[in-house]
C-alpha cells in the first residue's frame, strides 16, 4: 500500500512563509539593537567626569567628612527579575541618590582616604557590581553615562576562561578598562559552597554554583562559602587539618592572582570576600586568621560586611562595607536606608504632583505614579498618607490591588478620625488578612485569615517536599558535581534515603523578597462589612462597630525582620507597600469618590510598554 503524496497548501505557505519573514526582521532588529547596546559600553566617548573637574557651581565638599556610602547591586537587566534590577529602576536609583548630592569615586579615591587623609566629597557614593555578569555591563552602562557616574565590576576568576556568555570575560574587561566609566575588582577566586546541608539535614558537602543553584530551594542556612570555614563531615567534625585549610584557602588566592595577572596584567585592588558578615573574615576564627594575612598582604581594600553603607575615616579599610538594594526595593526604600545610615537628608521622591496633591503625607515617603502608590515605611516603622477630601467619606466600595512583599503590613483605614483614634482598618500582614476596630484610640481585632486558608491552598506534606529536595540533590550532583569520593559517597546516601520528614503539611517560610499580589474589595455600608481577596470572600455583610464617617488612611509598616548572622543578611527594616489602581465608589458601584487610576492616554503609554516589554522578552526566549 503505497502512503499517500503530500501536497502542501500553497494558502497554508502562504502565511508560512509571511509569519517567518516578519519574525526573521523582528529578530534582525532585536539583534541589531543589542549589538547597538553593546557597542555603547566600550567606545571611549562620552567621557567620566571625575568630582574633581567640577567648577565652583557645581562644588560637592564643603569640608565635612561623612566618609562615603558603598551601593553594591547583584546584577542589571532590562527587566525585573529576583535577582536583578531593572536597568529603567537602576536610574531611578541612581538619579535619587545623584538629586541627593552624590558623586561616585574611585578604588583610589578609597585608598588615598585611608592611606594619606585625602578628603572626599561631603557626599561620596562607591558604586559597584558583583558577580561580572555581561547583561550587567550592556544595561549599566548607558546609565551611567547619562548620570555621569563611574563603577567598579566585580568578576570570579575562574569565570574568565569559561565558556559560555552569563559572564564577563577577558576581552570584555579590557574593552571596558580603555572606557572611563568602569574599573576592576574581584569577588575572588570561585563562587563555590562548603558544608552545605539541605532544610532536612541531608549532607551534600561541598556545591559549585550550578549545584547549589539548583538545590537552592530546598535550602535554608546551612551551609557556607568557600573560604568561611573548615570543610567539614556531615557530623560537623573538621576534614582537614589546620594545614590543609590553610593550604585550601592560600590557594585560593594564588590563583586568583595567577588568573587575573596572566588575564589582564594585574591583580585588581578592590576585593570583595565572599561571604563572612561575621565581623571578622569568615565565620570560624581560625580561618578568619589565615584570610585576613592573605587580603591584607593582598589587595588595596576589601568589602568584608554588607546590610549597611557607610563606611568612616575609623572604619578598617579591610573590614569595609556596603549596602545591596534588592530588585523590588522603590526608589524611596534606598534613599530610606541611606538617610537612617547616614543621618543626612535625602531627595526623597514624590512623582505625580497631581495625584501627590491629592494626599497628605505623615510619616515615611510615598512615590506616585499613573497608576500606582508606593509607600515607604520608616526604618522599624511606619509610612502613613491621608485622602484629602476623604473626611466625611461614609458608605463605600473600596478596591485595590496589593503589591507589597508578603512579608510586611499594608493597610487601609476607613472613617477614621484625623488623629487615627478610632476607625476600621483592613490590613495584610505577612500573608494574614486581619481586619480591626478602635474606638478611643482602643484597637481590637475582630476577625483574621491567612491568605492560604481562604484560598483553600493545598500544601506538600513534608514528606512530599523531602523527596522532591532527595532528587533535586540527586539531579545537581549527577548533572554538575565534581567525580571525587566525598560526591559518590553522598550520590549513593541520597539514592538509599527514606523519608523520614512527617506528613504535616509543608509551609515555606516567607523572606523579604517573597512577592504579594492581592486584589482586595471592601465593601462597607452602615455598619455592615463585606472583604473580598482575589475573588475569595472573607467576611460578608459582618457587622462592625465604626464611626459613621471618616477619613480614608493608607499605612505600610515593617514588621518583621531577619537578624543575626545569614549568608546573604537580608536583614531590612524599611518596608514598600504598594497600592496599586486604587478606586472608591459609592455602594452603587457608579458613583465615583475618588480614583487612582490611570488616564487613557497614560493607560495608552502603559499598555503599549508592557506590550513592547513582553514582544522583546519573546525574542529573548526564543532567538
């Protein structure tokens, strides 16, 4: 039986062959624009401004030493992601500490501070870039020319050599190097983990970065970098010998230098030591002894601790630190950290004077855009706005969409009295909706939900998360681990390992960058009460005891905090809640209070950027 011939549809081709030529000229032109982009970062012109060619108009010392601030970002792209800040929020970053009155230096403007009392600009801002990524150096760039600032980039010397296109390689420093905009520095040798355990006490030894990266779910806090510790058994006994560390660790920086000197013909003065924030220079003294001869015998400068950003003329140049703004933080929460560290008043930003007119501010600093509030709290407090023309405000529908962290209160008062004595308050609070009463200045709670349990989540079991975190560790050692003994022994205890974990339910634990989304409807007529949270209903028709009619409030506040010592010391007590299309209605649903919602000509500008935004990471997905 013969099969029978294929005749293509010469229609069907038709839109084909269409639908391949417009993707073939979309893709020339995303290519062409990075390639644009790129080029940008390595020709000479413009040209870095230093501080010191400022003329008089331009003066940035007055004669006080504030020593200088050091922000430190993981990495740029041109969107937002976990990790990454977005090359349209870096400038605003930037341009907030640049309206501020900083001025970026230099590795030597550091060094001459320390060693022969040069004094720097009353504002003094070191900006650098960990882990010498390219996308950092392509989106970067740009921005610092226009905000004529200079940075330091800091790469691993081992990534130099690899293969692939994630990070920086030798020809990419030196282009840079013959710019004016960027210098050298280093994260170390390696970017690698000792001792790690997973959350159910599993020993999985020693990690590179592509291990840990796929394992790091499943991790809490143990575990430790490269150069921080004893490498030690899954008992926590020590592997080696003092010697052996000593060796380890000396070796380590042996070749870094080798790497950086044959690379690029020197060894960079600026070194970032991966990860004590110990107050010494790892987490186990002995090893802490052998890093500090190494760095100090080494390098120039050293950023030893992170969480704060200001560095003094007392500060041990070896024991430096520096702030690490996180991809979510509004430009307000960085100029809220500076301020509480610095003591020096900040340009805090305000944007829209329209919908800015329209509320009153009482603590803490709000940002306002077309279609969204972001309002920052005070370190270890509160962020506070009032509606203006809210105060006789009685029966309502209020709606808005919640875009704060988990992790961290965002709340909204209803017919509260101007001194918030007495009122009805909705909150989230670390993914609880909570709702209150007060009259008096009193507060009672009067009814509270975690999220989860009105969306009726379902949760792994423990046992569920432990075998998944079993072959998650499987994979990464199979795929990436090095073919040693420790790594065999540890492959043949996961494939052996039975469950032990219980069949609790299995709940993560919330951190500062665990993302919130709640679209939140209240409901409030006479003294009945109805909450909505995404589609979910709370409480209908309840009934509360509140004033017959108020103000409408707005509040962000930090409540929780990670303290002590941790890898990465996510520790922040300044928190961003985000109120975003926030509408208020008579309970007719028509009658419109009050908006903050966008024009149709700026809801035109919104949509149409986030239309060109998902169109460009397309072609990034799939070129």
């Amino acid at each position: 039986m013969h099969e029978r011939e294929y005749i293509p549809d010469p229609a069907l081709m038709k839109i084909k062959d269409r639908k391949k030529a417009v993707r073939s000229v979309f893709q020339a032109l995303f290519l062409l624009s990075l390639v644009l982009l790129y080029i940008s970062t390595v020709i000479d012109y413009p040209k870095y401004k230093p501080y010191q060619q400022f003329d008089a108009s331009e003066a940035v010392s007055t004669g006080a030493d504030n020593g200088f601030i050091s922000i430190s970002y993981t990495g740029v792209a041109r969107g937002e992601s976990a990790d990454l800040i977005a090359a349209d929020k870096l400038e605003a970053h930037l341009s907030a500490l640049k309206n501020s009155g900083y001025v970026t230096i230099t590795q030597q403007d550091i060094y001459d501070y320390y060693n022969s009392g040069k004094r720097l600009p009353e504002r003094a801002l070191f900006l650098f870039f960990e882990d010498g990524r390219r996308d950092t150096a392509i989106f970067s760039q740009p921005v610092m020319e226009r905000l004529n600032m200079c940075a330091t980039v800091l790469t691993y010397a081992n990534n130099l050599t690899l293969r692939g296109s994630k990070f920086l390689k030798t020809d990419d420093l030196k282009q840079l190097d013959r710019g004016s905009f960027w210098e050298t520095g280093t994260n170390g040798y390696r970017l690698s983990y000792i001792n790690v355990f997973d959350r159910y006490g599993r020993y999985l030894g020693q990690m590179n970065a592509y291990e840990f990266s796929l394992m790091s779910q499943y991790l809490g806090r143990d575990y430790n970098h490269y150069l921080m510790d004893f490498i030690r058994d899954k008992d926590d006994i020590p592997m080696e010998s003092y010697s052996q560390m000593a060796e380890r660790v000396n070796t380590d920086y042996s070749l870094m230098k080798e790497v950086y000197t044959r690379e690029l013909g020197f060894l960079p003065s600026t070194y970032v030591l991966m990860h004590s924030n110990t107050g010494r220079f790892a987490s186990n003294e002995r090893v802490s002894e052998v890093n500090e001869r190494a760095l100090r015998a080494t390098f120039g400068s050293n950023f030893n601790r992170e969480g704060f950003s200001l560095n003094r003329a007392d500060t041990d140049p070896y024991d430096l630190t520096r702030m690490q703004p996180q991809s979510y933080w509004a430009t307000n929460h960085l100029l809220m950290r500076v301020w509480y560290d610095t003591g020096l008043e900040q340009a805090f930003v305000t944007g829209d004077e329209g919908k800015t007119a329209d509320w009153t501010l009482l603590n803490g600093a709000a940002e306002h855009t077309a279609d969204r509030m972001f309002l920052t709290s005070l370190p270890s407090g509160k962020g506070t706005v009032r509606l203006n023309q809210s105060a006789s405000y009685s029966d309502m529908i209020l709606s808005t969409r919640l875009l704060g962290n988990k992790l961290g209160t965002q709340r909204i008062y209803l017919r509260a009295d101007e001194a918030l004595q007495s009122y009805l308050a909705i909150e989230s609070r670390d993914d609880v909706l909570t709702i209150y009463g007060a009259s008096g200045g009193g507060e009672t709670e009067l009814y509270s939900i975690p999220f989860d349990e009105l969306y009726e989540v379902r949760h792994q079991t423990e046992a569920e998360n432990s075998e998944e975190a079993r072959k998650a560790a499987l994979n990464a050692k199979e795929r990436y681990a090095e073919k040693d003994v420790e790594n065999a022994v540890i492959i043949s205890e996961l494939e052996s390992d039975a469950a032990t974990a219980s069949q609790e339910a299995y709940i993560p634990a919330l951190d500062l960058r665990t993302p919130g989304d709640t679209r939140l409807k209240i409901t409030l007529s006479g003294n009945r009460l109805t909450v909505t949270a995404n589609g979910f209903t709370a409480v209908e028709n309840m009934e509360v005891a509140c004033p017959d009619a108020g103000y409408i409030f707005l509040e962000a506040r930090c409540d929780s905090t990670e303290g002590g010592y941790s890898q990465r010391n996510l520790a922040d007590d300044v928190y961003d809640a985000k109120f975003v299309n926030l509408l208020v209605t008579a309970t007719d649903g028509k009658t419109k209070l009050y908006d903050y919602l966008p024009s149709n000509f700026e809801l035109f500008l919104l949509n149409a950027g986030r239309t060109w935004d998902s169109l460009v990471d397309w072609f990034i997905d799939n070129l």
